[in-house]
C-alpha cells in the first residue's frame, strides 16, 4: 500500500489494529450461538464416548462410509474439546477459529515479507469479510478451515529466504503448517507440492531446491500423510446412488470457481467494474513510456500467477470430484480463495507502490482511497448481514429456552425403546434435536449420544442427491 500514508503508522500499531480488525471478523464468523445441524452433529456426538480409544475405533469405522474423506484428525479435535468444555457449540466449532487465527497470522507474515504495509494488511481483513465461503468455515465444525490455514501457512513459510529459517519462529511456521496439512486434510497433498514450486519460481532458487524445499520437513510430512491416509480415508469411500456433481453448483465449474475466488467483488456488478477501472488506471499511470511494460511485467507477474494457481488448483480439486462421480462442491477450493484473497491485496499493493513512484505522493494517496473504498464498500454488507445472523441466532436461543427442552433421561429413554423393539431407530433430526438440546442444557455431552455410531450398520450408509 502507499507509504506515504504509513509514515504515521508503527509497527506496535498496526499488529495491535490488525490483531483487533482479525478478532472481530472471527468473531463475527464465530457462529459461537448457531444451532448444531448434521455435518456438525456427527462430531459432536462424539462427546459421549468414555474415551479417546474409543473414538479412534469409531474414526477408523467411520472414515470410509459417513466420515468418508476425512483423517478423523478434527473429530479427535472435538472430542477432546468436548471432553474439556463439555456441551458447547462454540467448543465443537474452537478447532476452527484458532486455525482461522493461524490462518490471518500466516497471511499477515506472507503479505510483509512482500512489502505489504499495514494499510495493506487492515484492507485484507476487510476483503477476507466479503468471502464468505471461506470465513463462514471459521465458525463450522469442519474440516476446511485447517485446510486454508495450512496453504496459507505453507505459502508463507517458503517465501522466508532459506538463511533465515533457522531461527525459531520461521521453524515453527514451516513444520506447524505442513503439519496442520497432513494431519487434518487430504487435499493438502495438491497444494504442498504446488506452493512450492510456485515460491522457487519467483524467488529463482533451482540451484538450491533440496535445501528451499527442507527435505527433513518433506519426507516427514510425506510419510505422515500416507500412514494416516492408509489408516482412514484411503481405506474406501461412501456407497453413493448416481449423484450429480453439479447439484451444489449454479454456474458452469468456471464460472463458480471465478465467483468463490473473488467472493468479495464478484457478488456486486458494480465493485467488479470498480476494480477494473481502478486496475486500468493504475496500469496506466504506472507508465511513462511503452519501454516499461516489460518491466512492470516482471515485477507483477507473481500476484498474477497467484491467481492463476488458486484457480487451477480449485479446478483439479472440481475434476477429481466429477472424476469419482462426488459432488463439486464449492468449499472444497477453500484453500485456493485463501490464496487469491492475498494475491488481490499484493496486486494492488504493487500497484499503488508504483503509481506512487511514477506521479508522485497526491495521486498516490488518490488512488489508495479510490482501492480503500472498494474494500470498505465490499465489506459493509457481510459484516452487517453476519452481525444481524448472530443477533437473530441469540433472539432463537432465547425462546427456545422458554420451552420445555429435552433432558438426558428423554435421550435415554428414547434409546432404550429402540432397544427393546418398541420404535424404529432414531432418526438424523432426532439425533440434531437432542445435540442441540443437550447444548441448551449445558454440562457433559450426554454418553446416550455413542450409540449414534455403535448400533447403526455403518456399511449401509448411503450417500444420495
């Protein structure tokens, strides 16, 4: 972003103002007063097992049919948080938000060690407001915020010069981000090895590609992600009846992919105008003679190809889904909007440095407060839309508590009966009902929740349009 403009604004200020803008967005995406539904109440009943042996058995006979894909890392993560703050929905969705706060941390280191300021930096917390589809994963008990923190960790960690990766902090980044990778999604297994190649292609480091790439950090990730993908989700999938991979989309896979990506402008036809033009005028006013275009060239084409990776990435993960007749499914680009939302912000901080530079201090200012309003305008109605859901979540909560709600016993009661052959089993809303009535009434999640997985035919399991 403009310098000029940041002459006033120190470092101790800008981490405390980014750190204030990342809490409230979090918060706001927190979804900490949403009722539980059905991708979320798998994982909670989770909270009923006596122990964590237990749950691993359920994570190695589930991982292939209802927990299909998955490494059972984030359900070893909720039943340990359920075991620590018992029956709350924000403590099932907890693992979340600390990765979304890895997440805006890793972006944050990426985008200084790019030159970035902190305007810069504030503007990419407001942008990230506007894409929704991968904040809204912040406040869901999934596991797709893992999967956007571990990219944009990855990311960040190869962009740190190989000299000063010994200290801890650089350290830590790397092994903590491949590690979040391997443990928590296979999708991860795309996107290492192209972050890679992307970060020794603009800092041209082919001569020391063993040592940029830490061989140690690889060949332990590597093996890490095999033994716990022979253990889960390489094992088999889900039985499924004809589904169409493009239930979930609107648009065309291109079209889809180019709205998740830019989120934040697509769904306004007049900021898609607006970032036009103003990347229009600011190529423009960033030559003063035909000479230059090579130059300018060379020195934005990496945010450029940013882009292009997180949508080739985002389009291979769609093919292998139409591939293996599985749903595409618009959060599973997850990562790759994580990965454009950055490039966006380096663009147009490359931009307005060098207009900057070519016309000079005021037309600087100019058109970072042309780039500012964009964002803030992109932003207000996702954050009022967000702050109005959680309002009317809380006003729900509240009268549902003025009814009579459901008690353990009930649950156990209801169980017994189908023990006993006096009803049919429980049903998916059933089983909702009493998660989020066990929620309601707080303490321990009730051990009546385990037979959720213990006497159902999990080979039956079938995944249908």
């Amino acid at each position: 972003m403009h310098r000029s403009l940041q002459r006033g604004v120190t470092a101790p200020t800008g981490v405390t103002v980014y750190i204030i803008l990342s809490a409230t967005l979090l918060a706001l995406y927190s979804s900490w007063n949403r009722p539980l539904w059905y991708d979320e109440m798998v994982y909670f009943v989770l909270g009923g097992f006596s122990s964590l042996a237990d749950v691993l058995d359920i994570v190695s006979e589930t991982t292939t049919n209802i927990n299909q894909g998955t490494t059972g890392s984030y359900m070893v993560s909720d039943y340990l948080m359920l075991s620590i703050f018992g029956a709350q929905s924000w403590a099932l969705r907890l693992p979340s938000l600390i990765f979304g706060a890895y997440f805006l941390a890793a972006a944050a280191i990426f985008l200084r060690g790019r030159g970035v300021g902190w305007l810069g930096l504030w503007g990419l917390v407001l942008l990230l407001s506007g894409q929704q589809t991968l904040m809204y994963y912040a406040g869901e008990a999934r596991t797709y915020m893992p999967l956007a923190a571990a990219v944009m960790g990855t990311l960040a960690y190869y962009f740190i010069p190989v000299s000063d990766r010994r200290s801890l902090g650089p350290r830590l980044l790397g092994w903590s981000a491949v590690l979040i990778g391997v443990f928590f999604h296979p999708y991860f297994a795309l996107y290492w090895p192209v972050l890679l190649l992307f970060a020794l292609l603009v800092q041209q480091q082919w001569s020391a590609l063993v040592s940029f790439a830490n061989p140690v950090l690889v060949v332990t990730g590597t093996v890490i992600y095999f033994a716990i993908g022979a253990l889960t989700w390489l094992r088999g999938s889900a039985q499924r009846e004809d589904l169409d991979p493009y239930f979930w989309l609107q648009d065309s896979v291109w079209l889809s992919i180019s709205a998740q990506l830019t989120q934040a402008i697509f769904v306004e036809r007049l900021l898609v105008v607006l970032v036009g033009a103003l990347l229009i005028i600011g190529f423009l006013l960033s030559i003063r003679k035909a000479s230059e275009v090579r130059e300018l060239a060379s020195q934005w084409w990496p945010p450029l190809v940013l882009l292009a990776v997180a949508f080739v990435t985002s389009l291979v993960l769609a093919a292998v889904s139409i591939q293996q007749g599985f749903w595409v499914i618009p959060r599973q680009w997850i990562g790759s909007i994580g990965l454009s939302s950055v490039a966006i912000i380096w663009l147009f901080s490359l931009v307005l440095r060098r207009v900057r530079l070519v016309r000079g201090r005021n037309i600087g200012i100019v058109m970072t407060g042309m780039f500012g309003f964009v964002v803030i305008f992109a932003s207000v109605g996702p954050v009022l839309g967000q702050f109005n859901q959680l309002q009317g979540w809380d006003t729900a909560r509240r009268e549902t508590q003025l009814v009579e709600v459901p008690a353990q016993r009930d649950l156990d009661a209801e169980l017994e009966r189908v023990a006993a052959g006096q009803r049919a089993a429980l049903s998916e809303d059933e089983w909702i009902n009493f998660s989020n009535a066990n929620v309601l009434r707080g303490g321990k999640v009730w051990s009546g929740f385990s037979d959720y997985y213990t006497t159902r035919d999990l080979d039956s399991f079938v995944l249908r349009d």
